[in-house]
C-alpha cells in the first residue's frame, strides 16, 4: 500500500527546524491508534494521531517529504492514509496537527471535549495536536 499524506507548509518548515543537528537516517514517524481509549476519552471512529523523531524499520511505509521521511507502521498505514499535516500557533494551540479527512465521522461519544490535553478538536476523526 501507498500511504498518501498531505504536509502544509508551516508543518514541513516546522521539522527543518527541530530535525537540525539530527542524523541523516531519522525521519519522523507518524503513528494512528484506532479506538475512544486514547487522550480523546471514549467514542467509537476516534483516532489518536501521534509524531515522533524515528529511524525507519524494515516494514514501514517510507513518504519522502521536501527533505525529510516521514515512517508510517503497517498497523497505521489505513488510519493514516490520506491524512494532512499542519502546523498551527494560535492562542487556543499549538503544534503539529493531523486530521484525516477521508476517515469516518467519530460518535457523539467521541466529539465529547474535543481531545483535551492534546488541545484541539477531533472532527474528521480525531486530529489531536501533537506538540512539537
């Protein structure tokens, strides 16, 4: 499978700046948990998002990205597939931000108080902040 993502410019400028200094095998892994049991407290459909400075394994996915690679696990790949990347400083948050547009509405259960430490909504099916 190949895993389309969509990473907007604030984001890509974003991990230029935190990847400086870093080997030249790390690359940022992208990861998807399916389920309500994440920070988004409960809710059927709601995704929790999640990034990190990582060396690429044999099985995952590799998504060359304006000088970087993003690392996407084969148990993430559906969850993460057609996702976007953003990268947000507002007074209500900040920090990267992915939301997967193409993923079903999540239940009432789980639009409940949004994702509240990740700090922002779980529309399109989750989308919590994933502070950087």
């Amino acid at each position: 499978m190949t895993v389309h993502v969509e990473v907007r410019t604030a984001a890509i400028e974003q991990v230029h700046r935190l990847m400086a200094g870093q080997k030249p095998e790390m690359g940022v892994r992208v990861y998807a948990q399916a389920g309500g049991a994440g920070c988004c407290g409960g809710g059927s459909g709601v995704v929790q998002f999640g990034m990190a400075f990582a060396k690429p394994r044999a099985d995952d996915e590799v998504v060359p990205v304006d000088g970087f690679r993003l690392f996407v696990d084969p148990g993430s790949t559906k969850l993460v597939d057609g996702a976007v990347i953003d990268y947000v400083e507002s007074l209500a948050e900040s920090g990267f931000k992915i939301t997967n547009p193409t993923l079903p509405e999540p239940d009432e259960g789980g639009k409940a108080d949004g994702c509240g430490g990740c700090g922002s909504s779980s529309a399109n099916g989750g989308g919590c902040s994933c502070g950087g």
